[in-house]
C-alpha cells in the first residue's frame, strides 16, 4: 500500500510539473491547450510511464533490496551501537566500582600488611630476648669455668708456695741427723706395711 501511495504521489507531482512546463509562455501568445501539447504532454507521460514499469520491472527488486538492505544495516548498525553503549556502560560502572573499592581494598592491604608487621615484630623480640636469655647463660657459665679454672689456679699456687715455704721452714729446723732419722723411720715403714 505505500508502494502505491508513493507511486500516485510521484505521478501527480509529474502531471503538474509537465502541465506547467507546458504552459511557460514563449512570448507569442499562443493557447496553452493546443492538440500539439496535448498530445506531446500523453506523450511525455506515456514514455514517463513506460519508464516507471520497465524500471520497476527490472530494477525494482534489487533497489528495493538495497533500500530494505540499507535501512536493515542501519537498523543492525544502531542495534550494535546501542550494544556497544549498553557494554561501554557496564564496563564503566565496574571500573567506577573498581575505583570506589580501591580505597577500601588498599586500606585491607595496608592493615593486612600492618598486622603481619606486627607479628614480625612480636617474633623478632621474643627471639631476641631467648637469645639475650641464652646469651647470659652462657656468659655465666662461662664466667663460672673461668672463675674456679682462676680458683683452681690460685691454689695450685698456693700450694706450691705452701710446700715451698713448708720445705724451707723444715729444712732450716731439721738437721741433718733428724732428716736422716726420718728417711728411715719412713723406709721402715714402707717395708713392712
């Protein structure tokens, strides 16, 4: 029905176009319905016509595809625009979202990070306070060894200047005689026991 609608317009529109190309006045005077016009104007629309159908005829289809082909990828082009939109939008609305949840994931991050800080911290101290407590022990005991090896060594010292003095006390009281008395008395016992 619009085909037909379109058609009759386009014709009427012709009719009226031709009519008053016909009646442009060329300076004599001459009446505008002559039997010369007349039938130049059926003619003229007769070819027109002619025209129209054989166009139609042959070509109509294919334009008619093309304008249908060309209205149906401006149709599927708007359908994909408006996909792409639709897309464009969601992936802006998650990087929005991805934005306004960087602060809060980079606040997690910074608290995660402070509280592994902190139980490295606790780690590091009761580590070195066992090595402090190891460190002391040692160093007593370590003190301790070198306080009786320096006892140990001051006796032996002492007991070395003690039989030292002990010799001279002794020999300076004993005589010869009571030395002589005492290799003795100390052989004999040896001997017997």
């Amino acid at each position: 029905m619009k085909r037909t609608v379109f058609f009759t317009a386009l014709l009427c529109a012709l009719a009226i176009a031709s009519v008053a190309f016909a009646n442009a006045p060329e300076g004599h005077g001459h009446s505008v319905f002559t039997s010369e016009n007349v039938t130049n104007y059926g003619l003229r629309m007769a070819n027109f016509v002619i025209f129209v159908f054989l166009l139609y005829k042959f070509a109509g289809s294919k334009i008619k595809d093309f304008f249908v082909g060309r209205r149906d990828g401006i149709k599927q082009d708007l359908d994909d625009l408006q996909s792409r939109q639709a897309e464009a939008e969601k992936k802006l609305k998650e990087v929005e979202a991805g934005i306004a949840n960087m602060a809060s994931e980079k606040q997690a991050i910074l608290d995660q990070a402070k509280e592994q800080g902190e139980v490295i911290k606790v780690a590091i101290i009761e580590k070195a306070k066992k090595d402090a407590e190891a460190l002391t022990e040692q160093a007593k005991r370590t003190a301790s060894n070198e306080a009786q090896a320096a006892i140990d060594n001051i006796r032996a010292e002492m007991a070395d200047m003690i039989v030292a003095a002990a010799e001279k006390v002794v020999a300076e009281k004993i005589s010869t005689e009571d030395h002589d008395k005492l290799v003795d008395e100390y052989l004999t016992k040896v001997v017997l026991n």
